[in-house]
C-alpha cells in the first residue's frame, strides 16, 4: 500500500465563489465531485489547518490543501497480456492501446482489460491516485477506438499530467473516417456534451446540461461517399469526437451507437474507426515536451486502402 499525498492548489480568479467539491473535481478531471465529498467529509480539504465543507464558495487566493489517502491493494488481478508500450520511463509510460480493449475494470469487463495489463507490467509501480480500479489511469479512450494512452506510475505525474489535459496543453490528435464527404477542408466543432436525455447509456449535444466541448477537424483524404480526417481535441469529454461528428450528420464509419445499424457499410467493423494517433505533453520531472506517435492499426491501414481502390 502507497502513502498518502498531499496537493496544495491556490485558488485564482475563474474560481471565485466556486463550490469546493466542484472545484476539485474540476482540478482533478479524473475523479468525480462524489468522491471528493466523501474526501472533505473526511476531513481531507483543508485551509490554513482548517477542515472545510463541501459547499464552502471559494475566494481569489484561497490556498487548499488536498489529502489523498494511499491506494488500496486492488482486488484486480495482473494479467500477462502483451502491451504495445511507445515510450516508458520511470514516471510514466505510453501504451498503444489495441481495438476492443477496456482501460478499465467494470461491470461485464472484470478483466482483460488495460489495467489488469499494465498491474502486471509495472507490478507496484503505478499511480494511486485513480484508486482501487483505475490504478495510473489519468484519461481513457473508447473500447473500440485504438491508439496512444498514458499510464502514471506516480502520483506526480497523475497530477501533472491531469493539470495538462485540465488546461488543454496536452496535445491529443485522432484520425477517423466519417461517412459523407465533409463540405469544407477544416473546421471547428463548439458544442456542449452531456448524457442524452432519452437515453441515459449515450452522450450528445446538450445545450442545457452539457459542459464546453471543442473539436477541430481537418480532412485528409476524400473517398466520395466517405472522409478521412484528423481531429484535434480542447477538451476530452466523453465520446466526443464520436458526438460532435454525428451531429454535423457525419458520423464514424462503423459507430453504431451514434450512426445507426448501417454505420458500418459494406464493411464488417468492430465500432468506431478511430484512432488516437499523436500525444504531446510536457514530461513531469524533465519539463521537455514529448510527442508519442502510434501507427494505424493494421484493420485501419486496409480500409484505406479498400477506400483508395
């Protein structure tokens, strides 16, 4: 079991009069607002050597001191099962995630998934931050989408590298192929994301619930009846690059949660053709930027290919 860390914020002005809880789990993106209450309930949050509430409204200059309790032993199991590792370190590592594999345990995917692989990899040397079933885990991809995902195996890189992904100085560029052919070359897609009011399983774009999503795109190759493009992602709410296509009525090829039961077309797919190709951040004990690159996958490379003929 790791020790518990302590994380000291000073509160600036966007924050002014902010909830504590809300502020937390907007500082830390990888945690929830419920977790933190339980956290202040604890006794977790202090100012000045004071404990505070959950409602108490925040003030410019606020200096909030953050307990995280040490990781627990996880029930999860290691697994032996390969890792396509891109960059590794003693902070951290980059892996390429393969299509149909789960970031984390939950219910239905008890195992298999990344963590199961990367417990066993790293052995004791991951991150507690994400707790008891996301142990390094400081973003995550889609099932079925491929490609370049952080694992921390401190706790200062987790939260280095969510500050990164906080203030969007992570750099996270996807390729995908969309159905239809895309009107212009590029553009910018500013359109809020929640849970989707008539079905609570799926995300959209909710103008009244949702929070700031941005997703710019650029078209690299035109098939007619299809397009492949990149996309350069603001912020990282959930399915989004897979939202914000289907409602500019271009949905990814093969996503039939968002584009229906013929979002795959002639082709058989597993989900959504999407890859999370380019990752830059600052490295947290060397400052240096690094940019990780995961080749397509081998399934991607074919249909392009098909698409080209």
């Amino acid at each position: 079991m790791s020790e518990a860390s302590t994380a000291a914020f000073e509160v600036t002005c966007e924050y002014e009069d902010e909830r504590l809880d809300k502020f937390l789990a907007a500082v830390f993106c990888d945690r929830s607002r419920t977790y933190f209450s339980k956290l202040i309930k604890d006794g977790n949050v202090t100012m000045d050597g004071r404990a505070l509430k959950a409602n108490y409204r925040l003030h410019a200059g606020d200096l909030i001191a953050v307990t995280l309790p040490p990781a627990q032993s996880a029930a999860i199991e290691p697994e032996d099962i390969p890792l396509d590792i891109l960059y590794e370190d003693d902070d951290l590592l980059v892996v390429n995630k393969p299509k149909g594999m789960v970031v984390h345990p939950s219910a239905g995917h008890c195992s298999g998934t990344l963590v199961n692989a990367v417990m066993y990899h790293c052995g004791e040397s991951l991150s507690g931050i994400g707790g008891v079933v996301r142990p390094g885990i400081v973003h995550r991809i889609d099932r079925d989408t491929t490609g370049s995902l952080i694992v921390c195996k401190t706790d200062k890189a987790h939260a280095h590298i969510a500050g990164q992904l906080k203030n969007h100085s992570c750099n996270r560029r996807y390729r995908g192929i969309v159905i239809g052919n895309l009107k212009e070359d590029e553009g910018t897609i500013d359109a809020p994301i929640g849970r989707d009011p008539s079905n609570r399983k799926k995300m959209a774009i909710n103008e009244k619930n949702g929070k700031p999503a941005v997703t710019h795109y650029r078209v690299l190759e035109r098939f007619g009846a299809y397009t492949y493009a990149e996309f350069t992602l603001e912020t990282g709410r959930t399915h989004q690059i897979r939202v914000h296509m289907a409602g500019i009525g271009h949905p990814l090829l093969g996503d039939e949660v968002y584009g229906g039961r013929r979002a795959g077309g002639r082709w058989k797919l597993e989900g959504q053709t999407l890859h999370a190709m380019n990752l830059g951040f600052i490295h947290p004990s060397t400052g240096e930027f690094l940019e990780i690159s995961a080749k397509l996958p081998e399934y991607f490379e074919k249909l392009l290919a098909d698409l080209r003929k």
